[in-house]
C-alpha cells in the first residue's frame, strides 16, 4: 500500500476481502473465534452473527471426534467431580473442572454429548436431581428439571441427548411408560430454542421395553425395543426424529438375533450389532436404511474390529 494511498474504510479489514475473511474464519475452532471477538466491535459483530455462527458449526462439528470426556468422582467432599479429556489418538490427557455450583451433589448419570456439549443428570440423595446441559468449552450452562425423578417404578423411562439436524439447536428428550403391558408410549422434548418442555406427545410401541443405551445420528435417536420382562429378546428398532418428531418401528429379522445385541455407529451409519457369546461372528445391520433391516453383513470378531 503506497502512503499517498487513502486509508482503508473502517467498515472492512484491508487485504482480503469479505468472502475469503468468511472462510477464514469458518474453519477456525470455536475457542479462537470465541477470542477475537474481543479484539474491536467491528470483529465481534463478524464473529457473533447468527450466519457465521451456523457456519462455524458446520465447518466444526466433526472436528475432535476422538476426544472421550470422562466424569470422575473422587469423593473428596467439594472437589466431588472432576472431567478428563483424552485424545485417543495422542493419548494425550486434561483435566477440567466442573461447575462450583454443580460438584455438591452425590452422584450423577452423563444422558449423552453431541457436538461438545454434556448432558448430565445429577443427583443429590433421594430428594432432588436435575439435568444439566453444559459446554466445558465456555463454562455456561443451563439446568432444568428431571421428569424421571417421579417415575423410578415406570416401566420405561429414558432420555436422549442430541442436536437438531443441521442446526445449532439441541433438544433433550424423554420417552416414558408406566406399565409393561401399555402400548401408548409418551414423550416430552426440551429444545435450546424453547427453553422448556412445551413439546409433547404420544405413539403406539409393540414393545415391552426400551433401551437402555441409545445413539444419535442425524438428528435421529435410535434405540432397541425389547419383549420380555424377565429375560428381555431384541424385538425392534425404534427411531425418534428429533426435528418433525416422526416415530419408525422396525422388526428385527429373526436371523440377526443371538446373544448380546447392542446398537453402535460404523462409518455414520447406525447398526445393529448381534453377537454369540462363543464370539464365533457378529451380524452387523444396517438401520439407517430403508427396509431398515434387511442389509445383514456376517463377519467374525477380526472383521468387526476393522469397522469399529
């Protein structure tokens, strides 16, 4: 820039121009464009719009997928939790602390992550629980009530944690049944864009129970159903679109049952993982397809270790 030449206007950074700054600052990770928005107004401004933010997510969402978070009790009165993060690749560990307002209570349940946000239910006694949504990264959170506190004899009672797809937003949800017996399931949804549990509703479940464990994918919780109380078999897979809140029941063929069943996410897709307990060889099926169930892929252990 020669010095006779006029400044730059004040409204736009010299150089580059807005397209390529938009890119540039997309790919960055949160916590760098979370600092530099205190470097001026004009910055913060670029940083703190609704597109760029949406932006941001897209570029970072599947960034640090080997990051595990750990929660650890170390029953030492105020210093109760603690979280650790472990790279799997580097192995690399570090601890983070809690919120001070959170780590009195005596014990807790993580519901689920999505998108470096905790879902955690925490528990003080017999008395009082609440479930806590929270970012480690910004140390905000926000709390709201635990509807399964009133429901410890309910035959179902489950919650899952996830993003609304290809938002910013994430909805909490809790699926509940009294009996065995009763075949109307209900739901109830809490969403970072409502901030409450407004969201409810019902459908009808051929089976007896659900869970206990689920997975996320695509804004999609899927989970097993079961039949049997005593000695529970795998009976279906139940899908919940936490977007247009459409429920998908789907049969589990009779060949893919054997010992232990668990549901698990392959190269983003969700599957069916059914194995005998001589490990002789795993049945992995697809279900994020359509049939559901009907992509059956018969392997031994060495070969399911390679998808994991």
């Amino acid at each position: 820039m020669n010095m006779n030449d006029p400044p730059p206007a004040d409204d736009q950074l010299p150089i580059f121009d807005e397209e390529i700054l938009w890119k540039i600052f997309g790919k960055w990770d949160p916590k760098t464009a979370g600092k530099c928005r205190a470097l001026s107004n004009k910055w913060r401004m670029r940083l703190t719009n609704p597109l760029f933010a949406k932006h941001n997510f897209s570029e970072n969402k599947h960034r640090n997928m080997q990051i595990v978070a750990f929660l650890a009790s170390s029953g030492r009165g105020d210093e109760c939790f603690s979280m650790v993060r472990v790279d799997m690749q580097t192995r690399q560990q570090c601890q983070g602390r809690l919120p001070e307002s959170i780590r009195n209570f005596s014990s807790f349940q993580v519901i689920g992550s999505s998108n470096g946000l905790l879902c955690i239910k925490f528990i003080l006694g017999t008395a009082h629980s609440e479930l806590t949504v929270w970012n480690p990264l910004t140390r905000r959170r926000i709390s709201t009530q635990d509807h399964s506190s009133k429901q410890k004899d309910f035959a179902v009672s489950q919650y899952a944690f996830g993003h609304i797809f290809d938002t910013l937003y994430y909805a909490l949800l809790h699926v509940f049944k009294e009996k065995f017996a009763d075949r109307t399931v209900h739901w109830s949804l809490y969403s970072s864009v409502t901030k409450n549990w407004n969201l409810k509703g019902s459908f009808e479940g051929t089976f007896e129970k659900l869970g206990p464990t689920y997975v996320v994918l695509k804004g999609v919780v899927y989970w097993i159903g079961w039949q049997g109380v005593a000695i529970p078999k795998p009976k279906c897979i139940v899908s919940f679109n936490l977007r247009n809140r459409a429920v998908v029941e789907e049969e589990i063929p009779q060949k893919a049952k054997s010992t232990f069943h668990t549901l698990s996410i392959l190269k983003d897709e969700v599957a069916f993982i059914s194995s005998f307990y001589e490990g002789q060889f795993t049945i992995v099926v697809d279900v994020t397809k359509s049939p559901a169930l009907d992509h059956l892929d018969q392997s031994g252990p060495k070969c399911l270790g390679s998808l994991l």
